[in-house]
C-alpha cells in the first residue's frame, strides 16, 4: 500500500480532467486516470503529469458499464491500495444539439449514461471503497469532488440531455454529502462556465463574442488549470467543516445582473 495520496480522476486524459490530474500530481498525489480514449493517443498528455514525478496509472475503462468501473476501481486498489480523492469529471455534450421538442432517446441515453448514471454508479463503488479503508489506512481524509456545470441551472433549450444531466449530477453531491458524512467522506461541487477545451472550441467564435459584450463579469475564457485549482483547494483539507459545498467557477456568470 503506497503512503501517498491516491486521486481517481474521471475524463482525465485530455481537458479539464487532464488539468486536474496535472495540479493534484503537483499537489504531492499519486493519480488514477480513466478515460476511454485509447492510452496512445493521449499519451503526451498522461507523460505531463508523469513528468510531475509522480506514479500514473492509465485505466482505460467505460464509465457507464459496471464492469469496467469495477475493473478500474480494483486495478487502482491493487496499485496503490487506497483511493483518498474521487473527482467525477468525465462528461459529453450531444453529439448533435437539438431543440428539445426533437431531441432524440438515443442523445439523451448517451448524454445522461455517462454525464449522470455513471457518475452515479461510480461514486457508489469508490464510496463503498473509501468507507472499507477508514481505520485501515494513516491519514486518510477521502472526499468526493463532482465537477457539474452552469447548466446545472441555466437553460439551453438545444441541448436539453446535457442541462438534465448536470443538474442530476448536482442532486449526486448533496445526496452524497448527506450519506457520507457520518463517516467522514466530504463531497463537494465546481461548477465550471466557459471553459476552453476540445469540447468548446468548436463555439470559440460565438464565445468570444459574448465574453466581450459581457456575458461574464471577468471578461475572459476559463482554462483547465481554473479548476483544477478549485480541486486542489478542496483537497487540501481546509474546507473540512463543509460539505455537499458548491463552487461557481465562471468569472462571475452566476451573478444575476440589470
């Protein structure tokens, strides 16, 4: 069993889970990434945090199937023996956005089976993990980290599955918070605005636009690193008396202005 911290990060290899896995690597953790993506193809990525100096396990795996969530979860017990940080930050947006009034099952089983079921179901597995390790492994403060999104709470009618999502994904922390507690596992939430990756760069152009009128009181993108920082902050341990805690991490976009 190693001594270090040990962080499962969802969605790690490219992104804002490949900018967490980076920071929490510096941050002194040993790192889980899971991703479905094939290892070759992220390899430069996963060869950054490595660089940290840091031991990084790739677990290829598919959030949405138990078994593979399973196969992940064992892979990183019987490297490290202890899982100490859950960060749930894989997510897809439609493959198409549509109007919700034609919206289609197979997006919204798609989007939802990996934004909030696997999610879900792994918080259940690696929460099921942590509660068996408490007494069995020196200071041990576990803790869950939901990465969900603006669209927790704001409307687009184009892509209904992923606000639904997101917004499941937000009932997950504070159910979790409420269960976990009485055994010490703090569960907490970012909420991420525009953020660039490969996900948004496809509306860079409609984003710079909006950004510049002032869409956002900080008047800039996010970037990865912004919430990784939010992460490590939660990993520090200073935030032990709160749980089932959100933060907005969208230079200000929640702010209700005239």
């Amino acid at each position: 069993m190693t001594g270090k911290r040990v962080a499962l990060i969802t969605g790690a290899a490219r992104g804002i889970g490949n900018g967490i896995a980076l920071q929490l690597a510096k941050d002194g953790y040993s790192i889980v990434i899971m991703d479905v993506l094939k290892k070759q193809d992220v390899s430069d990525n996963i060869a950054e945090v490595e660089a940290v100096g840091t031991e990084v396990l790739y677990a290829r795996g598919d959030i949405t199937s138990a078994e593979s969530r399973k196969q992940v979860v064992d892979a990183a017990m019987e490297k490290f023996g202890r899982i100490d940080v859950l960060v749930n930050n894989a997510g897809v947006a439609p493959r198409v956005r549509a109007d919700i009034l034609e919206a289609t099952e197979e997006s919204f089983d798609f989007v939802t089976g990996i934004n909030l079921k696997g999610t879900f179901f792994l918080s259940q597995l690696v929460a099921n993990t942590m509660i068996g390790l408490i007494g069995k492994v020196d200071d041990y403060m576990p803790m869950i980290v939901n990465i969900a999104s603006m669209s927790s709470y704001v409307s687009s009618t184009s892509r209904g599955e992923y606000c639904i999502s997101k917004a499941g994904v937000s009932m997950v922390t504070k159910l979790f918070a409420d269960r976990l507690a009485e055994y010490g596992i703090n569960v907490y939430e970012i909420r991420p605005g525009i953020i660039y990756t490969p996900m948004t760069e496809v509306v860079k152009d409609k984003y710079d636009k909006l950004i510049g009128e002032g869409l956002t009181p900080i008047k800039r993108w996010g970037y990865p690193e912004d919430i990784a920082n939010a992460v490590s902050a939660f990993c520090s341990g200073k935030f032990a008396f709160s749980t089932g805690e959100v933060v907005n991490v969208d230079g200000g976009f929640h702010i209700q202005r005239l």
